[in-house]
C-alpha cells in the first residue's frame, strides 16, 4: 500500500505553491517586458527553499529542469504571439541566430573545462554580474532619472534594420549565447543592449521584443537538447508532478502580463528592463539568497514597476 500512496506524497503542496508563485511572477514580466521570466521564477524558490519553506527544491538539476519547462511553456506562447510580425525581420533574426551557435559553443565548452575547477567559473559569475549591475545602476540613477521622456523609434525595415545594426547583432547575440552556455543565463547582454538601443531612440520597443522572444526560444530549444543525461531522466520521472503544475498558471500569467504590457510607454519599459537586469546581477552575486532583499526585490520588480499614466 505505501508503494501506491508515495507518488502522490512526493510533491509538497507548499513546494507546489512555491512553484505555481515563480510561474506567475515569471510569466508575468515575460509577457510585460520580454524579460526577465527566468529570472524571477528561479529568484522566488531560491528564497522560498533557502526558508525551508519548498524543501523540495534544494537540488540545483531540479530547478534547473523546472526553469526549462517553465521556459518550454512561455517562449513559444509569445513566440506564437509575435509570429506574423516575426517573418519580417528574419534578416535580423538570422544574424542574432548565427551568432549565438558560436557564443553558445565556447560557453558549453569552458563550463566542461571549469568542473575540475570550479573556482574559475565562480570567478566568472562574479565578474560579469558586477559588471552588469554597474551597469543597471548606472542607466537607472544617470539617465532615467532625468525628467524627460525617451522618445520612441520608427520601426526600420529589416533590410535597414540588418544592416545598420549587423555587427552589434552578432556581438550581442554571441555574448547572450555565451552565457547561455556557460551559466544557462542568456538574458543579461541582450537586456543590455535593449536598454542602451531604446534608450537612444535607435530601435523601438515593439522590434526588440520581437527579436529577443524569437531569440530567447533558440536558448529554450538548445537548453532543451542539453539535458539529456540518465541523472537529468531520473529526475524528471521523481518530480513530474512540479513540472506538470507549471503550464497552466504560466499561461495564465502570460496573458495578463501581456495585457499589462500594453500599458507601458517606453521610459516604463526601460526602467522594467534595468530593474530585472539589476535583480538579475544581484542574484548572480548571491546578494538575494535567503535575505529580505531577495523578497522585496522579487516583489518590486513585479509589483513596483512605473506604468505609463503614472509620473516618474
């Protein structure tokens, strides 16, 4: 009899809670800003099972694999989203798409050359989450600060559009597939780079999104693929009812981040953007592990955020 009562004891419901809490929180800001899902989902039962309040999520693989199928669920919603408007700017795509095969190899390939010595990819994660919250913080107390209104791009063709920004592509998308590879983190350089380009009115909003969520479903398929191990099956079989709860509240998440999108104008967008790359660097630091900070960060990225008929 105990054999038939343990498969449905194995999911606590306060780890499930926890689960269905980062999928919301997650899918929200997804769908509102085209950033910062992963971010905030792995944020919340970090914090959560560092409070013993998801006991079940202390295994780094098993939140691993939870943030992929979370991930397996919302980028292809949005990319289904934005589909039509995507065909045209495959120009632009296809660069973004080159350049992150390299950026993705080297990065799989110093994680592989970093596990006998894990000192150096720590040392890694400390230097590039410094600089990226310098850089968050630096946007957000320099320039956003400024009383003016950030104004909004014309939509380029992507015939102009790939040729004019070519190279900055290619960089940026070989830099987000880097870190894809090496930390399963390719959000930061693009959060970057959406921030540096629209806030100088050189590409708008609605063509960033539109390329990082056709970018961020390439990083989804090649996070996918790699985990394929008996160690990563074994798991999924353990903990299946986790991931079978995340689908739906996800999706609903999505669709009203994606209504609460519509209300933001483009300051609001861009201060969205900073304040996930700055929650994001902060985590990176393990500055939000099991600290208050962590829960008001978690709540002020998606609660906190400046909507486009309120002054800032």
């Amino acid at each position: 009899l105990h054999s038939f009562i343990q498969p449905s004891e194995a999911m606590n419901p306060g780890t499930a809670l926890v689960v269905i809490t980062g999928c919301c929180f997650g899918a929200f800001m997804r769908a509102a800003t085209g950033f910062g899902g992963s971010t905030l989902f792995v944020l919340t039962y970090s914090i959560c099972s560092q409070f013993q309040v998801a006991p079940d999520l202390e295994s780094v693989l098993l939140m691993v694999i939870l943030g992929t199928v979370f991930e397996l669920t919302t980028s292809p919603v949005l990319f289904a989203a934005i589909g039509r408007q995507a065909l045209k700017f495959w120009r632009s795509q296809a660069l973004m798409f080159v350049g992150c095969i390299p950026g993705t190899v080297l990065g799989l390939y110093l994680l592989m050359q970093s596990t006998e010595n894990t000192e150096i990819l720590d040392n890694t994660k400390i230097v590039l989450n410094a600089i990226f919250y310098i850089v968050a913080m630096y946007r957000l107390t320099m320039e956003l600060g400024l009383n003016t209104e950030i104004p909004e791009a014309e939509e380029l063709p992507d015939k102009e559009l790939s040729r004019k920004h070519c190279w900055e592509f290619l960089l940026v998308s070989c830099g987000s597939g880097f870190l894809n590879g090496l930390l399963g983190l390719p959000g930061p350089p693009l959060m970057v780079y959406v921030a540096s380009v629209v806030g100088a009115g050189r590409i708008n909003t609605k063509t960033c999104f539109i390329l990082s969520q056709s970018f961020f479903l390439v990083t989804t398929l090649m996070r996918f693929t790699s985990l394929t191990s008996q160690e990563t099956q074994e798991m999924c079989a353990q903990h299946w009812q986790l991931a079978a709860v995340i689908p739906v509240p996800s999706l609903l998440a999505l669709w009203a981040g994606w209504q609460a999108g519509k209300r933001f104008n483009t300051k609001a967008l861009l201060r969205s953007v900073l304040i996930l790359l700055l929650v994001s660097s902060l985590m990176g630091l393990g500055l939000l592990d099991a600290t208050v900070l962590g829960i008001v960060a978690s709540s002020a990225a998606c609660h906190g955020l400046p909507w486009s008929g309120c002054p800032f």
